[in-house]
C-alpha cells in the first residue's frame, strides 16, 4: 500500500507506522496496564475505615491527579537523576520511555484509584453483608464479590483513561520518544534538508516540508485510534448499568 504514495511520503509513512505507532502503543499499553492495576487496589484499600490508609492514598491521589502529567514526566526524567547521584541508586535513572510510561502510570492510577473507590462504595450494603454472612473476611468479600460488580460498573472510564493515556502519549515527544508525534516532525525536518542524487546529482527536497500532509495524516492516524474506543466507552456506559 505504502508504494502507491508519493515518493517523499513513503519513507515518512513506513517510520510513522513502524515507529511511532508501535511505540505509541507500548507507552500507552504499558501505562494502562499499570494504572488498572495499582488503581484498584489503591481505590479498593481506600475504602477501608483506617485514617493513616486513607489519608497516604488520599495524598497519592490528589498530587498525582493534581499535578501536569509533563511536570511529573520532568520530575521522574531531569529530576530523579540528581537523586541517584547523592544517593548512589541508578535505577533512579530513567530512560525517556520508562520516564514516560511512569508519569502516565502515576496520573492514570490516580484517576483510576478513584473511580473505584467510587464503583466499590456503590454496591450496596447488603452485598457486603451477605458475603460478610457466608463466612468470606475483607479480603475474600472484595475479590469474590464486590470488586466483579465494581469492575463492570469501571469498564467505561478504564476505556476513557486508555484514550486519554493514547492522545497523553504524545507528551513523551519532549524527551524525544519516538512515538506518533515525534517520527511525524523528523519526517518534516528530514524533508526540508535538501539531498543530492548520488545517480542524477540533481538536488531533492528542501522546497516543501509537506508538514501539512503529514500532520494532518498524525490527526487521522489518533481519530481512528481514538474514536472507536470513545464510542465504545460511550456504549459500555448505556449497557453496563448494574
């Protein structure tokens, strides 16, 4: 398919769609796995009646859901570094894709950990207590369940936090990831350096940049990416009515 373009857009096409889409999906894939995971059990372990829980993941959740996920992205990337050299601890050091997908992981684990605080404190009373009567203690009563009644009533905003992370994803284009965003600027500044021929000597390139063309295909390349999952979310919200 990619040969039907014109010539300058293929090389541009070939590095957005093996580079920048794989990468955009693993920052994105990465980072929402994290987020489900450490949100519902952060979210799960706020519902508990103990002050020193709720008020640790209260503050875990209002400076993470808080701050700009770039700022955290600053913080995990220049910042941290300084600490692994005074405190000699190199896995302090991140990479720009690990900086990335941990400052998306933090901000979506905050939004997550709320919502299912909210979804596990919806279920009504008598669920609880009619495990609590079958002999389950906290732990089983969560797992066997209130938390499948609450991860049903979750499913729309884990599918709104997955585009948010996918359209967020584009912030790791600072640090120079090269996700969607950052192959579809090289391929414009690559375009405008002009080349010459080694069999024509004629001098290519460097007139247009075709920065029109290729930010407009990044638009169309998210829209797709990005409004099926919507309409999905906007359906599990209609259907998934417990």
């Amino acid at each position: 398919m990619l040969d039907r373009l014109p010539h300058w857009a293929e090389p541009v096409a070939d590095y957005i769609l093996h580079t920048g889409v794989k990468n955009t999906l693993i920052i994105a894939g990465i980072s929402v796995l994290l987020s489900v995971v450490a949100g519902v059990l952060l979210g799960t372990l706020l519902t508990i009646k103990f002050l020193p829980i709720q008020a640790a993941i209260r503050s875990y959740i209002e400076i993470w859901r808080g701050l700009p996920i770039i700022v955290t992205i600053f913080i995990l990337f220049f910042g941290l570094p300084t600490l692994a050299d005074e405190l000699h601890i190199e896995a302090l050091r991140l990479s720009e894709i690990k900086a990335a997908i941990l400052g998306l992981s933090l901000w979506g684990s905050a939004q997550i950990a709320e919502a299912t605080r909210g979804a596990v404190q919806s279920i009504p009373r008598e669920q609880h207590e009619a495990s609590a009567a079958l002999g389950f203690g906290w732990v089983g009563r969560h797992v066997n369940v209130i938390l499948p009644q609450a991860l049903r009533r979750l499913l729309p905003p884990l599918v709104s936090l997955s585009v948010n992370v996918i359209q967020n994803s584009t912030l790791a284009q600072i640090l120079g990831v090269p996700e969607i965003l950052e192959t579809a600027e090289r391929g414009t500044e690559r375009l405008s350096i002009p080349t010459v021929d080694p069999v024509t000597l004629e001098v290519e390139g460097g007139v247009d940049n075709h920065a029109f063309e290729i930010y407009g295909a990044v638009f169309v390349l998210f829209f797709l990416i990005s409004f099926p999952l919507t309409r999905l979310a906007a359906f599990l919200e209609r259907r998934l009515v417990v």
